[in-house]
C-alpha cells in the first residue's frame, strides 16, 4: 500500500508541473513528455515550448534513442557515418545509432538528417531500438500484410503504443506521439505486461530511469536460455542479433529478445 502511494504521488507531481510552457495538464501527452524531460531525453526549445504537434527530424529521433537506451556517446569515435553526417551536434548520435543498427541511410549513402520521419519509418526504428517482440495479432484497418512496415505497424496496434485508429504510414509522425509511444514501451516492460494500459501507470515508478527500464529487457544473460534450445542468439553492440524466426499458423514471427521468443512458444503451447 505504501508502495501504491509513492508511486501515486509522483505521478501526480509529475502531472501537474509545467516541464514546458506549452504542454498543459490536458495534453494527452504530457506524462510521457514530462517523464522523459525529468530524466533528460527530450529537450524543448528556445522559447520553453515542446512544440508536441511538430514533425520530428531522422537527427532528433537518434538523439533520443541513445539517450533513452543510455549510452555513454564517444564524439572522437561516432562522427563522419555518413556523407551528410560530419561532425555536427547530432553526429554523435546518428553515428551511434548506426552502429548498433537502427538505423540506415537511403540508397544514395546518405542520412538526411533534417528529413521529417512517417509513422511507418518512426515505429521500425524505435521499436528495433528498445527491443519490442514483434507480433501481427492485430492490425489497423488501412495496412495490409504485404507492406513492408506491416508487422511493425501491427506490433504497434496490437500492444497499444499509439494512440490512432489508422495507422497512417506516410503521415509525418510528431514529437508527442513519439514521446508517447516510448513511454508506453518503457511502462509496459517495466510491469512485464503484453499491452499498455493506461491502469498500469498506478505502479509505475516515475523515478525509475528509462535506461535502468530496459537494462533488465535488453541486456540480460545468455545462459538463461540455453536450456531451451535457443543457440542461435548472440549479442553484437548490445543488441541481440540472428534471431531464430517462429513459424506458426502459415505465418512467421521474429523476436527482438530471447524472452519475447520464449513468451511466443509458451503461449502457443498454453493455447494450442
């Protein structure tokens, strides 16, 4: 119970006080954007303001990406990544991205780091950077199988990360949806649930960083799985690479993290 009130009264002050001019109490967003203020992912602007509703850049999302994952960034070694990636403020953070594979260049070698991302471009990259299971348990009503962003998009509308009702691919993807689709990743790993749900902030602590979130669902010994029979996994850059592909019901499945291929299996085995 005591636990309950702690985390109840931090809710509470992080709701009501004002991280950025422009983001009110009634923002749908502000429990995201200010939790991720407190603990230095985002940033506002010149003016104090959030500016929600704005585009994000391919730049911006990378910063907040390492910053979320935690990364202590080495700006002698993480520059020059990219023909139209020097030196620059985002450098770091793009080169960075790029090497734990998160991200790609357009088929020129370039980056375009001030190119606004589409929903479809966003939810890849962050849910490849924070280690979200895929799944195609539901889909929104305007993507069909045969897209390429298809399972992430049904991944995204299957465990409540954004908050629509059609999926919008090419739609340039804002920075409260951004801000709110990684809280919600964050929140949802931390309970251990499947599905957001807005009841699961009650014991959600406010405090925890999101890098200490993910320590325990990204980071987590090989050896717990390998009486499972799961030997092709392993660990590059921190991120877990060849993953074992599930097929199941004419339909394959590949997993971010051993845990969420584990979940997948037992799940089947209880259902079927």
């Amino acid at each position: 119970m005591q636990k309950f009130f702690i985390a109840l009264a931090a809710f509470l002050i992080f709701s009501t006080v004002l991280a950025f001019s422009d983001i009110g109490p009634k923002n749908s967003h502000k429990v995201a954007i200010d939790y991720l203020q407190k603990h230095g992912i985002v940033a506002g602007f010149a003016d104090g303001e959030f500016k929600a509703n704005q585009s994000i850049t391919r730049a911006e999302l990378a910063k907040i990406l390492v910053k979320v994952r935690g990364i202590q960034t080495d700006t002698k070694r993480f520059r020059n990544c990219f023909p139209d990636v020097g030196a620059e403020w985002f450098a770091v953070f793009v080169c960075q991205a790029k090497h734990q594979e998160w991200i790609a260049g357009y088929p020129n070698s370039t980056f375009q780091p001030a190119n606004f991302l589409n929903r479809a471009e966003a939810v890849k990259i962050i849910l490849t950077a924070l280690g979200v299971g895929l799944d195609d348990f539901s889909q929104f009503p305007d993507v069909v199988s045969t897209d390429w962003f298809a399972i992430f998009a049904a991944t995204t509308h299957s465990q409540n990360l954004l908050d629509v009702t059609k999926f919008q691919a090419n739609r340039a993807i804002t920075r409260g949806e951004v801000a709110e689709t990684i809280f919600r990743i964050l929140v949802t790993k931390d309970s251990g649930a499947d599905v957001f749900d807005a009841n699961l902030l009650a014991n959600f602590n406010l405090i925890k960083s999101p890098s200490e979130i993910l320590a325990g669902s990204l980071d987590f010994p090989y050896t717990d799985f390998t009486n499972l029979g799961i030997t092709n996994w392993e660990v590059k850059n921190g991120i877990w690479t060849l993953q074992p592909t599930l097929e199941f019901a004419e339909k394959k499945y590949q997993f971010a993290t051993p845990q969420n291929y584990v979940a997948a299996l037992q799940k089947i085995q209880t259902h079927f």
